[in-house]
C-alpha cells in the first residue's frame, strides 16, 4: 500500500489492537478493515491455492525461532569488537576450529540458557537500513552500544530514531565500561533524555553494563536478548510454508559461482530448491553455515550461504521460493519490466519538469 508503517500501527492502535509489532500477523479479515482504512479494496481470493503447499494452516504450523539482532550505535562505541567477541566465543563454544568466514550474519548459542541467537553484521546493518526504507523490518532486536566514556551522540541518537520507527525493541550495553573512571550514571541519563524508558531509572528497557574488550557482562548482553525474546515469542513456520527471507550480502567466489548470505524468516530452504530476490533467482545448489561447514536444511532465523544464483541478488532483497525454474523466470522477467517502465516514465516526468521549467 506504500504507507509507512507507523501509519499502519496508529491506525492499529485506533482500531484496539494491541501491543503490535511490525511481525505481527493479521488474520485475512482484519487486514482488510486496515487496508479500507487507507482507502484500498481488498478481494480475497477464496480459490487461490497454493501450488507448492496446497494446505496451509499457519497458525498451527508455528514454532519457536531464533531471534534476529542487530547491533547499532555511534562510530568507535565497539559494535565490531562485540561482534568479534560473541562470534570468537560461539566457535569456541561450538567447539569447531579453523578460520570463521566474514560473513554477514551469524548465530551463537547463548551460555547460559543454551538458546540460539541470530546475530547481522556490520553489512547487516546497511541492509537493515535499505529495508527500513522499504519498510520491511528483518530485525527482532536493537542493541543499542553507547561507549561509557563518550556517553550518547549523533549516530546513536540516529540508532535510536530507527529502532523507534520500526517498533524494534531495544536493549542498551553500554560498552568500555572496563575502562577507568567512566560516568555510567552519565550515559543512563543523556539515554533518558532520548526518551529510552531504560530499567535503572523505573523503565522497561534493559541496560547492561559490558565490555566487548574482556568480555564483562557479554554472558548477560545474551540473556538479555533470550528474556526479551521469551517476552515478545517470536515465532515462524519451519515447515509447511513456502520459504522466505531476505538477501543480506552477496559476492561472486571462485569455483562457486554467485554466492548470497541469506537470512531465512520463513519456512525451510534446501538443496535443489527454487528462490527469486529481487530481479535474479537462483536452483539451489548449495548451503554452507557461518563456519564454511555444509548444511542440508536452512529453517527460521538461520543464516546460510547459498549458492547457484545466476546473477548476483543485492542487498536487502525479498527472497521467495519458486515452485519450478519456469516460474523464476517469469517473475524475474515481469520485475525487470516493470523497473524499466518505471524508469521511463521517470525519464518523462522529468523532460516534462525541465520543459516547464524552461517556460
Ligand atoms: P565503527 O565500525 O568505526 O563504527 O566502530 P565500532 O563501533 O565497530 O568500534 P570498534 O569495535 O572498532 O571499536 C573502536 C575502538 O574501541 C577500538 O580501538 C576498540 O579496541 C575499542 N574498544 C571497543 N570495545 C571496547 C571496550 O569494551 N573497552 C575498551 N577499553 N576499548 C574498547
Ligand atoms: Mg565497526
């Protein structure tokens, strides 16, 4: 409908709906009154049957999933060096040596309650911001970093502006706090005056005090995430749904062709599958985890490297998967129609601007 989507919530919230996220499933009759709200017609089509999953009941169909997490905030607050610190400690916990690739997402088991957290990357967070736009949301959660000794600054209260608008929940660490004669107190107040409703002072926001450098209250920063994601049940179909997710960074390898790291949301991908993103798609001829190790099966939340792409997917693309290659092809062909329509009655409008403009 091209509304942004905390028009959407308001209007959610008009209407009596409750605690609304932007994963929030609407049953085919509400989403109508939403949609009539902004002045669309919906038909629902009482035929359609889906060819892959012909019998599709998606409320039954949920499980549990991961988490998804992204880390933002100012330059230099340490968001890299926690990265770097909760992947080190998932391999070690994983037990599994050799080199990590740098890929833009990967998950960690938590250490104390052993559950599974799916952290972006760095390039993760550029994507992030691209699907914003687009208004899809691919993050369950923002760790907001806030260095202790710097306190609060622009790009975090930019961090802040984003996680708002997208009605991500976040979690605050405030990071260095190894560091000598740093002012917490300081940092909790300058986040109170940007409107985080931060636990210290009364609010349900959850702060915790770390140190990506040696590792301070890393263990807590997880559990923070499993205590905020017990609350909000986050929740997919692994099975019995057509898969999809979204592309967060693709390269060309050598001796593998066109590879894309993939975050599935949906469903379950697989060897031999077929996946459409953006104006490509892709016979799936292969999975690889975080850790380089081959994979068979790829369910909600997970990062997997994908290969067998025939053009290279962008960025914060949708994928979706296709029943057969004819399909693919079709819908890829249909897109790049479109963009070049697009395109040109831009190219149009603004010959017709500069006319005038000339007049
Ligand atoms: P950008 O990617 O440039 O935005 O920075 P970043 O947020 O990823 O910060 P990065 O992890 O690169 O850390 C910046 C500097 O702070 C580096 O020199 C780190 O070694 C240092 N640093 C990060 N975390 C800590 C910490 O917990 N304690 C201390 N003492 N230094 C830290
Ligand atoms: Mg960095």
């Amino acid at each position: 409908m091209h509304v942004p989507l905390n028009d959407v919530f308001k209007k959610l919230e008009g209407l009596g709906f409750e605690d609304i996220r932007h994963n929030y499933i609407l049953e085919k009759d509400n989403a109508s009154l939403i949609a009539d709200e902004f002045g669309f017609e919906v038909t629902i089509n009482e035929d359609y049957k889906d060819d892959l999953f012909p019998d599709v009941e998606n409320e039954k169909l949920l499980k549990e999933r991961p988490p998804v997490v992204t880390i933002m905030g100012h330059v230099d607050h340490g968001k890299t060096t926690i990265l770097d610190y909760l992947r080190k400690s998932s391999i070690v916990d994983q037990e599994f040596g050799g080199i990590t690739q740098h890929i833009g997402a990967f998950s960690v088991i938590t250490p104390i309650s052993k559950k599974k957290i799916t952290f972006l990357d760095t390039p993760g967070h550029a994507a992030f911001l691209k699907m914003r736009e687009r208004g899809a949301i691919i993050t369950d959660i923002v760790i907001l970093v806030v260095a202790a000794d710097d306190s609060v600054m622009p790009q975090t209260i930019e961090a802040i502006k984003h996680a708002k608008k997208s009605g991500v929940p976040i979690i605050v660490a405030i990071n260095k706090c190894d560091k000598h004669g740093v002012k917490i107190e300081k940092v909790l107040s300058d986040l109170s005056a940007q409107d985080i409703d931060i636990e210290d002072y009364g609010g349900e926001t959850q702060t915790v005090k770390i140190s990506g450098k040696t590792g301070l209250n890393m263990d807590k920063l997880e559990e923070a995430v499993i205590t905020l994601s017990e609350m909000s049940d986050f929740k997919a179909e692994p099975t019995g749904i057509r898969a999809d997710g979204w592309v967060i960074e693709s390269e060309m390898i050598k001796g593998m062709g066109n590879v894309a790291t993939v975050l599935v949301r949906r469903g379950s991908v697989k060897a031999g599958d077929f996946l459409v993103a953006g104006h490509t798609y892709c016979k799936v001829r292969g999975m690889k985890d975080e850790h380089g190790k081959p994979i068979k099966i790829a369910g909600p939340s997970t990062p997997v490297q994908i290969w067998g792409w025939k053009d290279l997917p962008e960025s914060g693309d949708q994928l979706i998967q296709a029943s057969n290659e004819q399909t693919c092809k079709r819908v890829t062909e249909n897109r790049i129609t479109r963009q070049k329509e697009i395109q040109a009655s831009r190219d149009i409008e603004s010959i017709n601007q500069k006319r005038q403009d000339e007049i």
